[in-house]
C-alpha cells in the first residue's frame, strides 16, 4: 500500500507535466488540424529559460523558495510564448494553404532547429537545477511520506490547468478559441479574427509548455537539449490517450499515463515503465480509437 | 450611372475557384430596408455572391460598395463590424456549444453590453424556443430551432444588412413559414435583408424584389409580384 501511495503520487506529478504539454498539442490540432512536432523542444526551451533566470537573477537564498517557482515559470512562459507566436507565424502560416504534409516537415525542421540552438547557445551537455533549491520538509499523507517539493508540482500544474479550463469555458474569447475549433469559416462570420485566434492558442499552448519545462527542471533537476523529444512524445500520447482536440482529454489523458507509467515502474520494474505506458495506450486505442473523451477520428496525421 | 439609393450595389462581380469562373459579372443592388431575394439552382452561385460579399472569398473582378464604400477587398471580421452579418446555408451552429455561447458569439464584434442585451430580449421574443434551450448543446436541436439558433445569433452581431442563405432548407413546410415570417419581422425592425433561395415560392411571399441566378449569370430580375407571375418562372422554379 505504502509503494502504491507513493508510486500515485509520483504519477500524478509527472502525469500533471504531460498534462501541461498535452495541452499545447491537442490546442494546436483542435484548431489546425496539425501536430506541432516542435512543441516538445518548446517545453526544454521553458526548462532552459527557468534555468537561466534562476541563476542571473540569484534568486536562490534572496527569494522565499515558495515564491521561486512562480517568478520562473511567469517569466519562462512568457518567454516560451514569444517564440511559440513566432514559431506559428514563420514556420506555419505561411504554409496554411499548402498541403497538409510541407506543415508536418516544417514542424521537424523547426524542432530540429530549436533542440540544436539550445546545443549551441548552452551546451549539448546535460545541465542541473540546483537540488536543494525547495527544501522544505515531507508531509504525510496516509501514513505515507510524500515529498513536499511533488505536491508543490502538482498543485501549480493542476492550478494552471484550471485557469486554462476556465478561460476557455467562461470567457468570450474562450469560447471564440473554441468556436474556431469547430468551424472557421462560420467563426469567421461572427467577426472573429481566425488569425488573432489561432496567434493565441500558440501562445497558449506554448506558454503553458514552457511553465511545464520549468516545473521539470525543478523538481527533477537535470535537463539536456534533446529531452523534448521523448518528453514531447509521452506528451503526445496523453493527448491521444484523452482524445486530441479535446482539451480536458489532455489534462486527463496526460495524469492517466503519469500513473500507469508510475504505477508499472514501482510494481514491475523501472525499464518495463514505457513500454507499459505504450501498450496503455494501444489498449485503449483499440477500445476507444479517438481517445477516452474524444469524438473527432484523428485521421489528418 | 450609380444609383445612390443602392444601400449595397455590387457591379460586375467576377469570382473564381482557381481557374473555374463561378460567377461571371454579376451585378445587383439592394435599397435600404428592403428584401430582396436571389433565386436560383443548386450550383447557381448563390452561396458564391453571399460568401464575397461577407469577405470570406476575394472576387477576381468588380466591386461591392456596401453604404457608399468599397468592401470587396476587407477582412471578413471588419465586414461583420460595419454591419453586414450572414447566417450561413446549413446553418452552421456550433454543435458543440450551448445555445447561449452561441448567442455570445453572435455578439463577439459588439461590445455595447446594454444594446446586447435589447437585441437578446428582441431574438427570444422572434424565437421564444431558443430562451427555453439556452443551456443545450446547439447540435441537440432540431432542424427548425438550429435555423432560428443561427438567425438569432446573426441578429446580435446587430445586423444593418442581413444575408440568409436558404433559412428554408430541410424544414418542414410549417418551420419554413414560421423562419421565412420572422425574416419580415426582422425585416420590419430596420434590417435590410438580402435572402437566398431555391423555396422561389416562400421568398417572394416576403420580398420586395427579386433575381434570378443561373450558372453565375443574373437572367432575370424584377418585382416580387411580377416574378411570382412571370411565366418563365412559374416553370422553372414554382412548378407550374
């Protein structure tokens, strides 16, 4: 009982990561149709940001360590978001009426180019946040020791989550976001600006990828250039899993696959955990083809 | 030659998919506060004109002057805010939305909270079913209440000039008198409505004039009451 509290809990803080940079993909195909190959590469630029702010601005031993997490992640995401409105607007705009193939290599080169920037700009080797930059004492939880530094990561990664889930159901342009989703072209008759639209999910989603990056590279420690790749594909998966299009399938999806993978690595073993976490997903494809909330067939890419 | 009274004059309008002409010069003119109706086939071009006018295709040649000014090459979500609203064929609600939310986003370019909620108080007393399906999906409706779902949610965009493509299409003869009804009630409020057609019979009950639309040609055009008697027409669109 005690590995299966502890092993849930680790669950639903990595799962609460995918669950962030699901988001982005699921955002991003719910309105164009595609999948933003490089939105794992905008996760370890959010990672690398936090890392860097963290360390020019000295915040370690000046700033309360509750307060830290929230100065990187508000000024990674929002660095994130930059370069996701800009990733949109040179790699896939001018590609929005090619076909459908040219966007998917351009969304590789893209990332090929980020994941080889960062080598450049940082070094191609792997790099740590420093260990004890949230020191703060084990809470119990059923008896059972959960690491306080876990709870802090869930819980900011469920709180963005839920400011996602309440714009986008309560607020007007929310509802255009979603809107624009179903329809264009009759959004377009509403006077909604398709383009403006489409400019905020890929700050959106991007915004909420780079916060995720830093909560990685937080409560994990070590990052490298390249760790978007597999990251962004668990990511990937958990918005399969949900049903991609659907955005609280991504939330769902990406907290699921946290804890089966967390679950299989403490019962069975640590290397069998991906490829538990796969056949998790083939399981439920073959149940539920477009994911568990999913309506839509993703048969575009 | 223009005729200054024209609230929406469209002259020589030619527009192409690719290389294939769907429209070949067309040119018409609606007053203020009038409606007038666009008859015509399935593959006419009705859809075509109406999807120009609303910015949502660029014409290859002519011009659209809505109230004096050229509109032909403006942003389709500029095109709504000066008041030219379409409720496109099919209806196309958002299926997934509420009733509500989809109201809401009828009234995405108006920004006057008090004028939003008039104009919601005038759509329920047009449609009194959508205030009792507000909070349902708009996919759950029937045929009928979709149509008044996507009339209504062009009204709170407060339309100058409204454009309905085919409000009749698929509705029983009974939901077709009822839409076609409201079209001139609305119409009676202030809004010059411009309606699509193939139901010849329903729209020139309503209108004030009419076209005739054929492979993207206008071939006829004239007075509500004298279409509906004109030989030609009886036989090809009112089955006589």
């Amino acid at each position: 009982m005690d590995i299966f509290i502890t092993q849930l809990s680790n669950g639903l803080a990595i799962g609460s990561i995918y669950a962030l940079v699901a988001l982005g993909y699921t955002m991003v195909y719910g309105i164009l149709r595609l999948i933003n190959f490089a939105h794992g590469d905008l996760f370890t630029i959010g990672a690398y940001f936090g890392l860097t702010i963290l360390v020019s601005f000295a915040l370690q031993g000046n700033v309360s360590p509750l307060i830290i997490p929230w100065i990187l992640i508000i000024m990674a995401a929002i660095g994130v978001a930059i370069i996701g409105f800009l990733l949109e607007r040179v790699a896939y705009r001018p590609l929005r009426n090619a076909n459908r193939l040219a966007a998917v290599v351009s969304a590789f080169g893209a990332s090929i180019f980020f994941a080889n920037a960062l080598k450049l700009i940082y070094s191609p080797n792997r790099q740590s946040y420093p260990a004890d930059i949230i020191n703060l004492p084990n809470i119990p939880i059923f008896g059972v020791d959960i690491q306080s530094k876990r709870l802090i990561m869930f819980g900011t990664a469920v709180l963005l989550m839920a400011l996602l889930y309440w714009y986008i159901n309560h607020t007007r342009t929310g509802t255009a976001i979603r809107a624009v989703a179903i329809d264009q072209g009759a959004a377009k008759l509403m006077g909604i600006n398709v383009n403006k639209i489409i400019s905020l999910v890929f700050i959106i989603g991007p915004a909420l990828g780079g916060a995720a990056g830093v909560l990685m590279g937080l409560f994990y420690g070590q990052i490298h250039p390249e760790m978007g790749f597999s990251f962004g594909l668990k990511a990937f998966v958990a918005a399969i899993i949900g049903g991609i299009g659907n955005i609280p399938g991504a939330m769902l999806g990406g907290l699921l696959l946290g804890v089966v993978e967390a679950i299989a690595g403490g019962y069975v073993s640590g290397s069998w955990k991906d490829a538990i976490a796969f056949g998790a997903l083939i399981v439920i494809l073959i149940f539920r083809p477009t994911g568990i909330l999913g309506e839509r067939v993703a048969d575009k890419i | 030659m223009s005729n200054t009274s024209s609230y929406i004059e469209i002259k020589d309008l030619v527009v192409k998919y690719g290389k294939v002409e769907a429209l070949h010069g067309i040119s018409l003119n609606v007053k203020k506060g009038e409606i007038v109706t666009i008859l015509g086939a399935n593959g006419a071009g009705k859809t075509t004109l109406l999807a120009s006018i609303s910015g949502l295709i660029r014409p290859s040649s002519g011009t659209i002057l809505f109230d004096g000014q050229p509109i032909q090459n403006i942003d389709s979500a500029e095109i709504v805010k000066r008041g030219i609203i379409q409720s496109p064929e099919g209806r196309r609600v958002f299926s997934t939305l509420t009733v509500w939310e989809n109201l809401l986003l009828g009234a995405y370019t108006n920004h006057d909270k008090q004028k939003e909620k008039d104009i919601l108080e005038w759509v329920f007393t047009l449609f009194p079913r959508l205030k009792e399906r507000l909070k349902q999906l708009a996919g759950t409706l029937s045929g009928g209440e979709q149509q008044m779902l996507a009339i209504g949610r062009s009204l709170m965009g407060d339309p100058k000039l409204l454009l309905l493509d085919e409000p009749s299409l698929g509705l029983a003869p009974l939901v077709v008198r009822q839409i076609l009804a409201a079209a001139k009630e609305i119409n009676e409020r202030g809004v010059t409505v411009m309606l699509v057609e193939q139901n010849a019979v329903a729209a020139l009950k309503i209108a004030n004039r009419g076209y005739v639309i054929e492979v993207g040609r206008i071939v006829m055009d004239g007075e509500a009451h004298a279409l509906m008697h004109n030989p030609e027409i009886q036989k090809a669109y009112l089955g006589g």
